[in-house]
C-alpha cells in the first residue's frame, strides 16, 4: 500500500537519512523508534513532501513518485493520500473545534457544508469531544487539542495517517487519553505510521516496529519479536535502556 524505497535526505552536508526502505500494507501500524536525532521524523515529513527527499521513490497506492524529479501535481496526489498528526498539534487558533475537522473537508474535499458539519460531528463523538464543538483550541486541554488533530487527520480518509510524536508535548496525565483514541482507530483498521518515544505503548499496538538510528534502519521486527529478541546489539541497549 506504501512502499518507500531507497529515501534519501540531506540538510546541508548533513545527511539525515541514508537510504531507507520500507513496506507497508493496508492495516499495518508501523511504530517508528529510536535515539534523538536518528531521522524518525525527518522520515515522516518525507513521506508526504513536507520535507523533500533529495533521491527515493515513495509509491502509495496507485502512485509512484520519483523524489528527484517532484511534480507539483504528484505533490498535491501524495498530500491527498496522507494525513498527519502533529506534535504540537497545529489547530487554527481563530477556528473552534467542528471548524478545525471541517476545514479540509470543505477546502480539500469539496464537501457540502451540511455534509461536511455531519462528519465532522460524527468525528469528535469518536474521539470524545461531541461536547467541545463550539470550543476553540485555547480552551481546550493539549489532550483534546490532539484529539481534535486526530479528528481533523481522519475527516480525510486519508490512505495512511503520519503521527509525529504525537504525546510528547502532553503533561503526563493526559497521554493516556489520546493514546486510547489511537488504540481505538488503529482497531478499526486505519493504517498508520507513529513516532514515538510510549515503547510500552507501541508494544501493545503495532504491528510492525522499526528501530531507526542515525539515518539508518537497524531493525524491523513484529513487536514481540522486536522487544523480546532483539537481533541487534543497538536495538538491545536502547530497549534496555529504556525499560
Ligand atoms: P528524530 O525525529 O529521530 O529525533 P529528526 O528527524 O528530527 O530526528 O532529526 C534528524 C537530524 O536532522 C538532526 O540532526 C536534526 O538536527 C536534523 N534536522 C532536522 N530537521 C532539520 C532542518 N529543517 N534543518 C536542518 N537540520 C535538520
């Protein structure tokens, strides 16, 4: 369904990432690991041009698209067939809550209005937020901050949602609540790549685990597999250190 292969990217002389591949299927819930500063996030920005690979195909569905040579209408194709949640959410502070989901079904979507209120209604119920349509993000917590985010990222059904370490700018007490909305999405199916630092968490939910460190990918291994026999020395002493 997503297949990247051979990713690189520089900033400057830099090189973040060193030719990485990737595969994956439709439902798959790909956590992404490792140190600080080992490109996890650069790799996300990737995926949808929001940083621009300097060589590697991405193919997503029935597109492929050569990063060298980047047309702006395979662009467009590509943002269309993801989502991303942000670390710091990235609401529009002048919008309230039922605003901030409809906004891409309206702009992006083309939807009907009504249409689009329905949906997005809908949406915030399936992440607990039915009561906080008329809110704006400043009167919301950054947990439902997030969980708006992720009501925004679904609204477009997108072929893949990207999420950005989306707990590590929450206080500790609310973690919980926007890893149970992505607990719940990810049951039902939404194919999806997380960074993230919660390792119990991806434990528990992914399917895949890829362990990253600088630019390069160590290991990629089914959860269990990945946290109990680790093959590599590098994801060994991280998951230790860690635990
Ligand atoms: P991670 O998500 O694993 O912490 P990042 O992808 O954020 O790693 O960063 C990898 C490296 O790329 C770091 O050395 C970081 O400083 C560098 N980097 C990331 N974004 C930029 C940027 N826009 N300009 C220059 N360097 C960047």
């Amino acid at each position: 369904m997503l297949q990247l292969e051979n990713i690189h990217k520089k900033f400057g002389s830099e090189e973040v990432l060193k030719g990485i591949s990737l595969q994956v299927n439709r439902g798959d819930v790909i956590s992404i690991l490792g140190p600080s500063g080992s490109g996890k996030t650069t790799l996300l920005r990737c995926i949808n041009l929001l940083e621009r690979p300097n060589q590697g195909t991405i193919r997503i569905g029935d597109l492929s698209v050569n990063t060298e040579k980047l047309l702006r209408k395979d662009i467009l194709r590509l943002r269309r067939k993801t989502a991303m949640v942000f670390q710091s959410y990235n609401l529009f502070a002048n919008k309230n809550t039922l605003e901030n989901v409809m906004e891409g079904l309206l702009v992006v979507k083309k939807m009907k209005k009504e249409e689009a209120k329905a949906k997005s209604l809908a949406l915030l119920e399936k992440v607990g937020l039915a009561n906080k349509a008329d809110h704006y993000p400043s009167q919301l917590s950054g947990g439902q901050q997030q969980r708006v985010g992720i009501a925004r990222a679904l609204a477009l059904d997108p072929e893949v949602i990207l999420f950005d370490e989306p707990t590590s700018a929450l206080d500790p007490e609310l973690v919980g609540e926007v890893l149970n909305v992505i607990r719940k999405i990810a049951q039902e199916g939404v194919t999806m790549i997380i960074v993230t630092h919660e390792l119990s968490f991806a434990r528990d939910i992914s399917t895949h685990v890829v362990f990253m460190e600088k630019g390069h990918i160590v290991e990629q291994a089914e959860p269990k597999e990945l946290f109990s026999n680790p093959q590599q020395q590098r994801t060994k002493e991280f998951i230790s250190s860690r635990i």
